[in-house]
C-alpha cells in the first residue's frame, strides 16, 4: 500500500483501555518505525502515550476492551461525544472478550468468590468505596452502550493490521483488512 | 401411537429390523423409537448407534436437530401450539397461556409429574382453521378457550387421545374456488395410461410443451428437470415427492393429499416414466403425520391394482414403487437438498451445488425433487395434452396455481385461479376488507401493499408458492415483519455463519424496537444485516430471512419509526438496571452508583 497522502491539517486521535488488558495498546506500539510516520499525520488527545486526562474534539477514537463497569461507561461516552470516529479495538472492545467469561455467572458469586471465600482472606468484604467504579451486571461490547463506527478485531490485533486500518482512515479509504490481516482469535 | 411390546428393546429392536439396521433409515428409525417413549433417552441413541454401527455422535448429530426429536424427557401428552403471525392474530398466545395456568406449568417446561408438556412450534399447516395446536402430533385446530377448558380437562384425566372427541382431530380441506386440478375426477390409472401410450419420449414432449413450471417456489421447468435427470448416468433414479410444505402460510400440500392423493402419486408415477426411475418418495412433514395411514392405504391399493410395483399396467420395463419417509419438524428440509440429506437419515443441511440432485442426488443417484402440486399438475397434461396445459394462465406462466388463503378475511382456505390473477380479485373472492398488507409466498415472499393490489399472481410477476395471508388496517406490519424474522433465526439449520448469527442479530434488532429501546442506528444495522443474509448465505433460508424485513421497512417504515426512542443510539439493556446487583452487594446508594440510560441526564 503506497503511504497515506497527508491530509491538509493533522487528526486527532485519542485511544483509551476500558476492560482490556494493554495487550491491543503493545500491539498498537508494535507499528515500530511506522510510528515515526503516524506523528507526522496525527497528533494524539487522551492516551497512554500522552498525560492528557480528559479526551477532547477528535477525528478518531480507539477503544480498546469491553465495558464492565460505571467507569467504563462514562469515559466511553466521553469519547463517542468527542470522536467523530470511534472505533472498537481488539476482541475485548468487539465481542466483551476474556473478561466476558464472567457473564455466565451472577456477579455476586464473583464478587464473593473473590473477596470473601478465597483461602486466606477470613473476613473479607466486597470493596464498597464510593470511590471505586460499580461493576456491571455483564461485560458488555462497547457497541452495545455506544454507536461504533468501525471493528477491528483480534485478540490482539496485528501491529500491520492496525497500521492498515489507520493509513486507510487517515487517506480517506474505508478501511479493509485483506485476509492475511483480519483475524478473529 | 403403537402399542407397547414387552420390553422396550425388544420393541427397539422391531424397529430396527423393520428397518433392515440400515443408517439411511435412521431418521425413520429415531421417529419411530421415540414412538416407544415419547422421547429418546440415551440408552436409546447408544443401542440404535450400536445397531447400525454408526459413531453415536452421528446418531446424537441427527436427533439434536430435528424439533420434533427429543433427548430430554417430555410430558406424556406434548402440547406444541402453532405459532404462525395468523396463529398469533387468532388469539394462540392467549389461548396458551390459558391452558398452561390451567395445568399449572410454564411454557418449554415438564410437568412435574411428566404429564405435560406445552410449547410453541412453527406454522403446522392449518392457518385456515387456526389456531392451531398439535397433541402429541395429532393436529387440532379451530381451537377456543372452550376446547381449551376441555383439553385441560382430558388431560388432567389423562384420557387417551382416541377417546376424545373426534371432531377435534377433523381438519377440513375448506376448498373454495376449484379450477382444472380440483375438478379433475380421474379414474386411478387413466394418466399412466395415457402415457405409456405415448411412451417415454413422447410423454416429455408432452411436458414440454405444457411449460409446467415447479410449484414449490423456484418455477424451475419441469420438462427441464426431468430430462436432465433422464440423461444422467446412474442407476435406480429417483423421484422424490417434496411434501415438506414449511411456507408459514401454506397449506395447499396438505389438501392434496389428503383429498387428491391419488393425483400426487399418479404424478410420480408419470415422472418415473419420463425419467426411467424405480424408487419413489414421499418426503411428508412431520407435522403432516396423522395423513400416513390414509396415504399408506392408497398406495397399498394402487399396489394392488397394477398402478405400482412391478410391470405397471403390464408395461415390461416399468417397475416403480413409493416409500414415505417423515420429516421431523425442520423447515430447512423443504429445501431440496436438506430434504434429501434427511431422505438418507443425516440432518438437513442444504448441498453445495452444483451438483444438482438431477445429476447426484439421493445416494449419489440422478434424483428429481418435485412439489407435490406440480406433480399432481402432471395428471392435467397426460390426459388433455401439453398444449391444452399451456393455453390457460400467462405468458410465462402455464396452468392454475393453488392458493393458501388465510389471515384476515371471511373465507380462509383453498383457492385454485389460473396464473395472471391480480391480487385484488383474490381479495374480493375471499371477502376481505379494508385490507393492509398481503404477504403473499410466506415469510421468503413479498410484502405488498394496497397500491400493488393490481399486480398478478404468475412468475413475471408476483411468484408464490401458495401462501396468501391478509393482514387488514387494524394489524402493525413491524409484528407480523417480527414474527417472520423469529421463525427464520429459530429454522436456521445453523450451517453457514452469516444465516446462523444474521438471523439472531437481525431478531436482537427487532426485538429492541419492540421492547422500546429502539434508536436510528439500529435501522442502519438492519439495513446492513438485511444485505448480509442476502448475499452471503449457503442457502434459500438465510438469503429469503431478511425479505419481510426488507418489504415492510420500505413500504411500512413508520411501523419501525414510531417505535424509536432516540434519533442516534440507544442501548438495549437498562444501564442502571446493570448495576443494581452490585449496588446491593456493596450497600451503595451513592450518585456514583447509578447510571443514566441517557447520557445527556448525567449533569
Ligand atoms: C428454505 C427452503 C424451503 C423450501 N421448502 C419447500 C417446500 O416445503 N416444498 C416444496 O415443494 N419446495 C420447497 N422449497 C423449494 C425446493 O428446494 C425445490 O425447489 C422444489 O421442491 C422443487 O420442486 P418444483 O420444481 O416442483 O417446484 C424450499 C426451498 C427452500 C430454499
Ligand atoms: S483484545 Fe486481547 S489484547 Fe486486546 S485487550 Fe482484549 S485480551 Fe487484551
Ligand atoms: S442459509 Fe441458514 S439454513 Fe441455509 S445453510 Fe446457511 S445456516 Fe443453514
Ligand atoms: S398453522 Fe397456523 S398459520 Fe399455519
């Protein structure tokens, strides 16, 4: 694929873990060299790679994981309010993923089994600080509590499939991964 | 139900030699072992997959997907209430509830005492006399809350089903227009006859000529059909009668043989000469059960009088014979090539073709499927010729078509109209007013709308299988549009993953509008799914699944629309609701324990 034509100003692009495990964050980082080409075509908002706390205006979004709890759910929305894109990042963020093992449990026996009947932990409590974030009933795919305007799936997606994906974007391409490039692991 | 020899394996065993222990039969050989408990235990499946020296997976394959096949336990009276849109527009939903309160149990769920059991199935075939419900396969219809009082009753005092009241089980044939087929008296043999004279050649001139086109759906030639399976290499060659008759809404089939048998059988006769075939079936849905004694006697009684069997009419190099084989409450078998993988004991996944069943079909066998109205039409031209066939009806379209008419109107029933018939006569025939919608060819057929109400019933232009229902101005189209979809994700065989996941997300999507969660976005996605089954599909089922969709979002889209509660997006779970469990767990009543569904509430 021939480089991406630069587009007339720089996009914006924040990107975010929700119920995720890094793994689609490493494997975003593992575009290697691209990456020097990436700074040239966009600038980041809200991410790991930046000490931005809160996500403003953007062109894209990335969201990597599934939604699991109160948290989740507003710092997703903050980015669909602000991304004109937004797009579903690695098998968490597309299909709920590995943390969406729980859902066939009821949350409670979870939380106990975790905080109350685990050996050693006599007396446990479930945490109840108002500071920490409600967990959901279920882990939810982020297009069920926001619109998502593109998926990329893989646990995690390849570094050249995520290249792919942002050069078509940023080139004005729909993107589209050829099969070499699109799995669903 | 037969009766019980003295032990179950011994009786097992009758089967099973009945059935010369051979795997294509097992499909027969597992409807009629579970005639013994009223399901199949495992000890069952194991003893059979001994039997045949099958690999018991194959056997457990087989009875997992057939509906009526059960490997769990079920009551010694199995209620299954029809539950086609027509079936639910008479009132079923109510009606079963009714009767589950009145035997204390849930729907889907056995009695405690294993007596009973209740729960849905698709169209059984008797929307003109609905609702309707089947007892045990037993069919009854016109069903009130009388009968159901009734039934209730009998069945706390477990009566046994020959002793209820016999016009329970009297499902009329409600024939209300006849053309050239329902009028034709034919003595049994005098077609056969015809034909022989003209011998082999001369008869699929004959064919030919009438351009009888299949009734079932496709409108394939079937002088085309018949040929190619004639010049195919392979030997015996079969002609299989599809008697399957899944359409929700069509119940033509099942008048056919219940009234003019000997017509359809006559038919496949006629295709065995013109294709030189010896064996002949009968693919009869399981729902269609309580026809096979009746059905046996004639062919007993052509068998008897020369009309089968060796040398027919003393014709030396023509031996044909007809066996039925039972579907088991699968509409996917309807499809030719699932319905012959059923005919050789496997579940009804649909072929890839090419190649066609004309050239391997049952067993690798030239093979020609054919619609049990087209084979009954055959009657019509080896007695008066192909071109007297072909005068009457359209351009394209030869001959009269049977219709299945029911939903909203005075006279539900048979309606036989040669081809070019516009809609709007039908209506008025058939005493419908202030008609909405017809959705005519079933829940794979189309949609119209009053202002197509001139278009006619023939190939060129409104195709059908026969399905006819009338939906008037008091009915929604998103329902009917709903109840369609949850038939097609519920009969998807599951073999190919854009029908197996399309047909469930596109049910997710019709069941979020009608729970009111319903957002823009989502008719977008629809739109999107719709176009997914379509093109990416194995077979007819998944690429026909978004049809009623496609239909009523085009000509009825404010159905959809008034059921949106947001212009963008809208989840289809309470959001708050999400959280309770957990809010519970940790005492918690904080604002930061609660979510607003909608975003803009939240400052
Ligand atoms: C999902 C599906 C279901 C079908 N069900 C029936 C059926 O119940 N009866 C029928 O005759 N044809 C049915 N067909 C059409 C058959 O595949 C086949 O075309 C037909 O039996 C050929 O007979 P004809 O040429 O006489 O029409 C179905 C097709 C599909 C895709
Ligand atoms: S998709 Fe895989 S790599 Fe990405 S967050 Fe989920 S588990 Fe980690
Ligand atoms: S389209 Fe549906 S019914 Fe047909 S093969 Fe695929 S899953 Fe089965
Ligand atoms: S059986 Fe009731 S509508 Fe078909």
């Amino acid at each position: 694929m021939s480089p991406a034509p630069a587009p007339a100003r720089k996009l914006r692009v924040a990107t975010t873990s929700l119920a995720g495990c890094f793994g689609c964050h490493m494997s975003f980082l593992d575009i290697d060299e691209h990456l020097f080409e990436l700074v040239e075509l966009v600038e980041f908002d809200r991410s790991p790679l930046t000490d931005i706390k809160d996500v403003g205006p953007c062109d894209i979004g990335l969201i990597e994981g599934g939604v699991c709890n109160a948290e989740n759910v507003h710092v997703l929305r903050e980015f669909r309010r602000h991304c004109k894109t937004l797009i579903a990042l690695g098998a968490c963020a597309v299909n709920g993923g590995l943390p969406a093992q729980r859902n066939h449990l009821p949350l409670s026996e979870c939380l106990r089994e975790v905080y109350q009947f685990r050996p050693g932990l006599d007396n446990g409590q479930i945490p109840n600080d108002p500071e920490l974030p409600l967990p959901l009933d279920k882990v939810r795919p982020i297009h069920e509590v926001v619109r998502v305007d593109y998926f990329l799936p893989g646990c995690p997606p390849s570094g050249p499939a995520i290249w792919k994906f942002l050069t078509d974007l940023i080139a004005g391409r729909t993107p589209r991964l050829a099969n070499g490039l699109l799995h669903y692991d | 139900m037969s009766a019980l020899p003295a032990t179950p394996t011994a009786a097992l065993d009758g089967v099973l030699q009945r059935h010369g222990h051979c795997p294509t039969e097992l499909l027969q050989i597992l409807i009629e072992a579970q005639d013994l408990e009223g399901w199949l235990p495992a000890q069952t499946l194991t003893h059979i997959a001994q039997s045949l020296h099958i690999p018991r997976s194959r056997v457990e394959g087989v009875a997992g997907f057939y509906s009526f096949l059960y490997t769990q336990p079920v009551g010694r009276y199995r209620v299954l209430f029809s539950d086609n849109i027509t079936d639910r527009m008479l009132g079923n939903t109510e009606l079963m509830d009714a009767l589950c309160r009145k035997l204390w149990i849930e729907p889907g769920k056995l009695s405690e005492d294993g007596l009973v059991s209740i729960a849905t199935t698709s169209c059984t075939g008797l929307c003109d006399q609905g609702p309707a419900m089947l007892v045990n396969g037993r069919a009854i219809g016109q069903l009130t809350h009388r009968r159901i009082n009734e039934i209730a009753e009998m069945i706390r005092q477990q009566r046994p089903l020959e002793l209820w009241p016999a016009e329970y089980f009297q499902i009329g044939d409600n024939i209300r227009r006849k053309d050239s087929l329902l009028n034709l008296d034919m003595k049994p043999g005098a077609a056969l006859a015809a034909v022989i004279e003209l011998g082999r050649e001369g008869w699929l001139q004959e064919v030919q000529k009438s351009n009888l086109r299949g009734r079932g759906g496709a409108g394939f030639a079937t002088a085309v059909k018949w040929a190619s399976a004639r010049n195919a290499s392979g030997e015996p060659k079969i002609i299989v009668c599809n008697a399957d008759e899944g359409e929700p809404g069509t119940f033509k089939d099942r008048v056919l043989l219940n009234s003019y048998a000997d017509l359809v059988f006559e038919g496949m006769t006629l295709a065995a000469w013109a294709v030189g075939a010896s064996e002949g079936f009968l693919y009869l849905r399981g729902e269609y059960r309580y026809l096979m004694p009746q059905l046996e006697a004639v062919l007993t009684r052509r068998r008897e009088a020369g009309l089968l069997g060796h040398h027919i009419l003393h014709e030396p190099c023509f031996d044909f014979d007809i066996r039925i084989h039972l579907g088991a409450g699968a509409y996917v078998c309807g499809e030719e090539t699932a319905l012959i993988e059923s005919l050789e004991g496997k579940r009804g996944t649909p072929r890839i073709r090419p190649p066609f069943p004309v050239t391997k079909g049952y067993l690798g066998r030239p093979t020609v499927v054919n619609n049990v109205e087209t084979l009954a039409k055959t009657c019509l031209i080896a007695l008066a010729g192909g071109e007297a066939f072909a005068a009457s009806g359209t351009a394209q379209s030869a001959g009269t078509k049977l219709l299945s008419i029911s939903g909203d109107c005075a006279e539900p029933g048979i309606y036989e109209y040669p081809f070019g018939v516009p809609i709007a006569r039908i209506l008025e025939d058939c005493g419908a007013s202030d008609t909405q919608a017809v959705q005519v060819g079933g829940a794979s057929g189309v949609c119209l709308a009053g202002y197509e109400f001139q278009r006619r019933i023939a190939y060129e232009d409104v195709p059908t299988a026969g399905a006819f229902m009338i939906f008037d101005g008091s009915r929604d189209l998103f329902d009917v549009a709903r109840a369609f979809v949850h038939f097609f994700a519920h009969e998807s065989c599951g073999f190919c993953t854009p029908c197996r996941v399309g047909t469930s997300l596109l049910q997710g999507f019709m069941d979020k509008l009608a729970d009111g969660h319903g957002a823009k976005a989502d008719l977008a996605d629809i739109d999107w799914l719709d176009r997914l089954l379509k093109n990416a599909s194995h077979c007819g089922l998944g690429s026909a699944a978004p049809n009623p969709v496609i239909d009523t979002l085009q000509k009825f889209r404010p159905a959809y629309e008034r059921r949106l509660v947001s212009l963008d997006f809208e989840p289809a779970f309470d959001l708050d609701a999400a959280l309770a469990e957990a809010r519970q767990l940790t005492a918690r009543d904080d604002p930061g324990a609660h979510l607003h569904t909608h975003e803009e509430e939240e400052k």
